[in-house]
C-alpha cells in the first residue's frame, strides 16, 4: 500500500492535465477554427493518454480528436491512420456493434471516400449504417448520413442501380428534417442526379439537377466550386436530351467559376 498509494495522485494528475488539453483543442478546433494549434494541443493529449497504457479508451478518444482535426486540415492519410487507431481501441472496449465504432467507421468511411477508396469507404459506412439503424431507426439523420455514403461509395464504383435506393432514401429522410432546401437535402439530391442520368432516368436527373443547383447556389454561393460540378453535370444530361441552348448557358456559368476559383489559387 506504501509503494502504491503515491501513484495514485499522479495518476489524477496526469487525467486531469489530459483532460484539460483536450477541452482546449476542442476550442480550438470548435470554436476557434485553429486547426493546426488544435493539432498540436491534441498530440500532447495523447501523450499524456499514453501514460495509461496503449489500449487505454483515453488514447483512442484522442486519436478519435486528431482524426477530425487532420480531416478539416485535409490531412486525409493522417486522419485515417488516427480514427484506425482510435477503432482498434473502440472495438475492443466496446464491441464491433457499439455506437462509438459505429462513428469511427462513418468517420472512415467519408475519409476513404475523399481518398477515392470507394471499395473500403463502402465496407466501413455499411458497419455504421446496420448500427445506425439498430440503435437509431430507419428514419434518423445519422442512418440517413450513412445511406448518403452507401449510396455516393455505389456511385463511385458506378453501381448505379445500387446506388439509387440509398440515397433516394437519404434524401427523403433529409427532406424531412430539414425541408426541401437543406443543404443536406440538396447534397443528396445532387448524388441522386448523377445516379439517374447514369441509368438513363433523364427527367428524374433533370429535376434533381435543377434542385442541386439551386440549394448549392443558396447554400454555398454563386462561386462555389461544388455548383460548378452540379452545373457541368447537368449540362452533360442536357446534351445528351438534346436541350444544347441549356446546356451551353449551364457550361458557361460553371467555366466563369473555375476561372474566377483558379484566379483566387
């Protein structure tokens, strides 16, 4: 008892010390907006958590903290090597059907998706998605966010026919929520668009499209490159349906972007 009774305060201390940098790296990150401070505040979080053991559920909340952090800064293989520690550690605390993996896999998932890793993005957000579902229903925002991913990783790997189904599902749970011009709304819609036009659903594209582009427009500005992408999307619909006055007017906007987003690079 003489041997181990002084451990115990330093051990509240180092808690408390790890404690305490990770409340000011969520500030940082949350409030602030200083990624690249949070980045660092949060590394020497996780080497206090480490004094606790390499499994402790301290070391993997941490790297849970500089996966999101890595992510904003698009530091994509940094953010995926830390959710993949922070999941090993999850699992084994918690269980593979926990909610806590269910977010790391999500978290995973939309990592790989940006990487262009479509195959394992879909195995990760299909984990979530089952999870999501059993603990959440088939009509939550969070099941509706994994059937986006489901649905965007399908389209990647152009399995359009399988895409569909998820995403219409999104989009019908995201509508509502939030209504017919929620940002996430329109993300789906626009997922939705390429979908269709892929399966030859043309008017279902051409209306999808139209929705897309003027809750990207509202949402993210007249500017945004994510509006140039609708608007050359549907500008390829409207040429294949013959409708070239539309489409060159689509094409036309979406170029002014790209030269005014190369301006500012």
């Amino acid at each position: 008892m003489l041997t181990l009774s002084p451990a115990l305060p330093a051990q509240d201390n180092v808690d408390a010390a790890w404690k305490d940098l990770i409340n000011k790296g969520t500030e940082l990150s949350a409030d602030a907006h200083d990624n690249a401070q949070a980045e660092q505040i949060f590394l020497k979080a996780l080497h206090e958590a480490e004094h606790f053991g390499a499994s402790d559920i301290r070391v993997g909340a941490t790297h849970n903290r500089l996966g999101m952090v890595y992510r904003e800064e698009k530091k994509y293989q940094d953010a995926e090597n830390s959710f993949r520690k922070a999941l090993a550690i999850f699992e084994d605390l918690y269980g593979a059907d926990s909610l806590d993996v269910a977010n790391i896999n999500y978290n995973i998932g939309n990592i790989l998706l940006v990487q262009g890793k479509a195959p394992a993005a879909l195995s990760a957000l299909k984990k979530s998605l089952d999870t999501y579902r059993r603990l959440f229903g088939d009509a939550s925002l969070k099941t509706a966010d994994a059937l986006c991913g489901v649905g965007d990783s399908l389209r990647l790997v152009k399995a359009w026919q399988e895409a569909e189904a998820p995403l219409h599902q999104c989009a019908q749970i995201r509508e509502q929520d939030g209504g017919v011009l929620s940002p996430d709304f329109g993300e789906a819609e626009n997922s939705l668009a390429f979908v269709y036009h892929r399966e030859g659903k043309y008017a279902l594209s051409d209306s999808a499209f139209k929705m897309a582009e003027k809750i990207r427009e509202r949402s993210k500005g007249i500017t945004s490159p994510d509006l140039a992408d609708t608007l050359e999307g549907h500008a390829a619909l409207l040429r294949e349906m013959g409708r070239d006055l539309e489409a060159g007017k689509d094409a036309r906007v979406a170029e002014s972007i790209r030269k005014l987003q190369n301006r500012v690079k």
